[in-house]
C-alpha cells in the first residue's frame, strides 16, 4: 500500500457495506491503506471483485461478498463469515444507498419500500449481526452514511430525506444504546459527491449531466465532493481520533448547508 499510510487502522477488520463503487469504494481502498483487513459487501459482484483486487495488488486484505444487506439472510452470513475468517470485527461502515427522485404523489409505493429498506433497514439488519461480534472484540466504531438532505429536506426527494433523516436519529438512538459496551455510532452527512448514484439523479431529474453537476457545485467551496473526501471523515470516525466523538452527525459537504442550520 502507498507509503503515507499512518496505520490508523492496523489490526482492525473493517466491513463496508456498498463497498463496490463511489464513497464505499474510496473508503473500502482507504481502510486498507490505513491497515485495515477490509470486507467489501455489495450487489455488484464484478466491481466488488475489482476492488478486492485492487487492495489485496496493493498489499493490502481484502474479502469481497456478494450480499443485499437489506435481507436477513445476507446479514446473517455476512456476520458469519466474518467470524470465521477474521475472528472480529472493529469497524462497521453501513454505506450502502439509493436515491428515487420524486415528490410523495410521483413515488410508486414499491420505491419508498425499496429506498426505506436499503437506506435504514439495511442499517438495522447489519448492525444487528454485527454488534454482538464488535462487543466481543471489545468494542469499536459504527458509521451510517446519512445525508445533508436528512438535516435539511430537499425538492422531489421525500423518500430519499425520509430514509435519510431516520439514519441521523437511529445513529443517535445506537449511540446511546450501545456507548456502554464501548462502541462509538456515528454518521456521516455528506453533500452532493461526484458518484454514479448522484449522476442517476440526473436522469430522474431529466436534466443533463452538465447542468445538473453545475448545480450541485453552487456551494461556498464552489465544487461537488469526492468519494475520498468523504472516506477520509469515515476514516476519521474509525480511528481512535475520534475516540470521544459518538452520536454525532458530521456535514462533509462543502459549505452546502452552513446557510441554512
């Protein structure tokens, strides 16, 4: 792995969830970089097998599984094999998400369920299998990917601020449940990032890519995110820097709401 690494994460297994591509992607690579054993779960079975490739070339450990964390099941043998091969697990990055574009009289009933399942009860099923290894390890850290758009809502997007909004308060609810068995719930509020999920967008939007990125890039520092921006503030809340920060809602997103909270 590139020599910059500080070790950050050195002896830590680490499970990122929507690990295949964008902000899980990024974060998967840097976890690894930082030391970690890293275990990349996702639909996308070739480029999750792309990134196991790309850490175990770079020297790194890397386990992809092919998993729809939304089902029980997947959950279940997730935590599973995780055990079996790993013994432990310290750090948990529940990541993955969708989006549907649409005002509540636009949605399909079958969209909110699938946004809601995969946004926070993804979250729920994960953390559920998991935790109970993470207190055997000693504790650790959880991170939820939430949004700017769960603090503050946003136009044709209910579901997406409903799902949202829920992951900031049961990242809250977690942090206190679980502060006693020495395990850190955090989440992480990012702007628009430079992912194929926000170029989607787009599409439901039915507007071209051009103009929508130049939207989305009208905030203070006058850009869209990058995947490893947000990974490094997952990095952050991993590592024992963050050791007294829990229950907190970090907004990683360029100064996009610094007028409006």
């Amino acid at each position: 792995m590139p020599t910059e690494s500080t070790g950050l994460l050195k002896n830590k297994v680490a499970l990122v969830t929507g690990g295949a591509s964008g902000i899980g992607r990024a974060t998967a690579v840097l976890f690894a970089q930082e030391g970690a054993s890293v275990v990349v779960a996702d639909l996308k079975a070739d480029e999750g097998t792309e990134v196991e490739k790309q850490i175990v070339g770079s020297g790194g450990q890397a386990l992809f599984l092919e998993a729809n964390v939304s089902r029980r099941e997947d959950s279940e043998r997730i935590a599973e094999r995780i055990e079996r091969q790993f013994g432990s697990v310290h750090v948990v990055f529940n990541n993955a998400g969708i989006i549907r574009r649409a005002t509540v009289l636009e949605l399909f009933e079958a969209d909110w369920d699938l946004v809601m399942s995969v946004n926070v009860k993804s979250i729920y099923l994960v953390s559920r299998h998991l935790i109970p290894l993470m207190v055997k390890s000693g504790g650790g850290s959880i991170i939820n990917t939430a949004s700017g758009w769960g603090l503050a809502g946003g136009p044709r997007a209910a579901v997406y601020c409903a799902s949202k909004g829920a992951v900031v308060l049961l990242t809250k609810a977690m942090a206190i449940d679980h502060g006693p068995q020495n395990i850190r719930v955090n989440c992480i509020c990012p702007g628009d990032t430079d992912t194929n999920m926000l170029r989607s967008e787009a599409q439901q939007m039915g507007e071209s890519n051009e103009s929508f990125m130049q939207e989305a890039a009208r905030r203070p520092l006058g850009r869209v995110g990058r995947p490893e921006d947000i990974a490094r503030a997952a990095l952050y809340l991993a590592s024992d820097a963050s050791s007294f920060v829990t229950g907190s809602a970090l907004v990683v997103d360029g100064g996009g709401l610094a007028g409006t909270m």
